[in-house]
C-alpha cells in the first residue's frame, strides 16, 4: 500500500501542501469503499481509533475562538486537556476539579451537585467540556458553575448533541442549542449566553460510523449546519449584578 507520509517526506515544501490535498482523495475514497462493506457496524468503535477526532477537533476550534476568555484563574475538569493549550501566557493559576478522590491530578475534589467547600467568586474561566451530560442535578451544577466565577468570569461549555453513547462513562443526556441555551439561561440570563453549534449531517453520520477528521475535506468540516449538530458550545458570562 501507498504510504501518504512516505511520499511528503520526498518532496520539496512548496509542493506539500498539494501533495497533501491530492493524496488525500484516494484515502478518503478507500474509507467510504470500507463503509460500504462493513454494512451496519461502524469502522471504529471509539472516536480516536483510526484518526482525529470530529467532535474534538470542533471542540477546539471553539476554545480557540474564544481563547482570549481563557485567562487569570482557571478552572477545568479533570485534567489540563485544553487550559494551557489555548489560553498559553495568559493563564495564571489552573486548578483541576475532580468528583471522585482517585484522580492525582485534582487540585479540587468536589461534587458540584451538592453543596460544597468550592469558594464563590474564584475563577476568571472554566472550562466544562464533556461534563454536563453526565449530571443528573444539571439545574444544580449550573448554579455552582455560576457561583464560583468571579463577576465578568466566563464559563465555555461543550456538550454533544448527534453522537454514539458510551454506556461505560454513565452519559445521562445530549443537548440541541435550545435546551443548553435554556439549561444556562437560568442562572446566566439570557442576554449573557452565547451558543453555538458545530458540525453537519455529513461529519455527524461520518463520527457515527467511525469516520475521522482525515475523511473529510476542510470545506466539509468547516461547514457548520444547526440542524445536524456534533457538538454543541457555549459561551456565559457572569454578570456583576449576578453576584452570589
Ligand atoms: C468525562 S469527564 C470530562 C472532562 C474532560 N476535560 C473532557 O473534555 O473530556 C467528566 C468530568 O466530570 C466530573 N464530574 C462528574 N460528575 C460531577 C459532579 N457531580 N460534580 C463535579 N464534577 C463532576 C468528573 O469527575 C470528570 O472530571
């Protein structure tokens, strides 16, 4: 088999990026060849095990739209996936929350659905990607998010929408922009949520059957329709008159 990374590292650089588009068309065609044989199960079973991620990759450009936010005191869930990567210099302390104990890179354990030892007005960001639709009390979880930004703090949010479930991390809901805008609503207010929705019905039924990033065209990826959504983002400011 033709190796795509063997034959760019051959040529000149002016000529990579061409290269890189035309040899891409022949692997595209060889994954919709596979889908058609594979019948109704999906080519992978997980979303990073044959390439980029959609979802995270839509994720991302998200964080990275709104990067300026991610500064001061920061604040995100269970790891530093995105903090550093995207809010770079500007970031001055980062905590890492956590509900269960067993987590090393926890700064903060705490169960958000209850109440807690977590300090009112703390952060200037958190980020809360991939968490709220495994909630139960999401009314209650807003609330703390809310309470523990400082005034003109700013929560970003991700949820999915159209995507398999993953029975095994205990998924609970899946979000369209109506109802996230109405779940933060509440304790925002509507004029300090801004949400967004990210994906198509090509890139939602290509992560339903395996597909990656690598499948798709720039042109595909980036074409954003809200009635076929992967992931849906969100954008909250806390308000000084909001004050907890
Ligand atoms: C699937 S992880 C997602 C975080 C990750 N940064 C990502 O982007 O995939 C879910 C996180 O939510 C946290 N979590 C779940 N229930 C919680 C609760 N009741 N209070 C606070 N955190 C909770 C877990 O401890 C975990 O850190």
């Amino acid at each position: 088999m033709i190796q795509k990374k063997a034959i760019l590292q051959t040529l000149p650089k002016p000529f990579k990026q061409s290269a890189k588009k035309i040899l891409k068309f022949p692997l595209m065609l060889k994954t919709r060849a596979e889908l058609l044989m594979s019948g109704v199960e999906p080519l992978a079973n997980t979303w990073n095990q044959r390439g980029e991620s959609i979802h995270r990759t839509y994720l991302e450009q998200f964080l990275q739209e709104f990067s300026k936010d991610i500064k001061g005191h920061c604040l995100e869930f269970q790891e530093d996936s995105y903090t550093s990567r995207f809010g770079r210099t500007q970031v001055t302390k980062l905590d890492i929350l956590h509900k269960e104990t067993d987590n090393p890179k926890a700064t903060i354990v705490a169960d958000l659905t209850q109440p807690n030892d977590v300090p009112s007005n703390t952060f200037d960001c958190i980020i809360c990607t991939y968490t709220l639709h495994v909630i139960p009390d999401l009314d209650y979880m807003v609330g703390e998010l809310h309470r523990i930004l400082k005034p003109s703090g700013v929560l970003l949010v991700a949820v999915p929408d159209i995507t398999r479930n993953y029975p095994q991390y205990n998924e609970l809901w899946r979000f369209t922009a109506k109802g996230l805008h109405l779940l933060l609503a509440k304790s925002f207010g509507d004029e300090n949520v801004t949400v967004k929705t990210y994906g198509n019905s090509m890139t939602a039924a290509g992560e339903l059957r395996g597909m990656t990033v690598e499948d798709f065209t720039t042109a595909q990826l980036n074409y954003h329709d809200p009635r076929y959504a992967l992931v849906v983002c969100a954008r909250c400011v806390k308000k000084s008159e909001n004050l907890s």
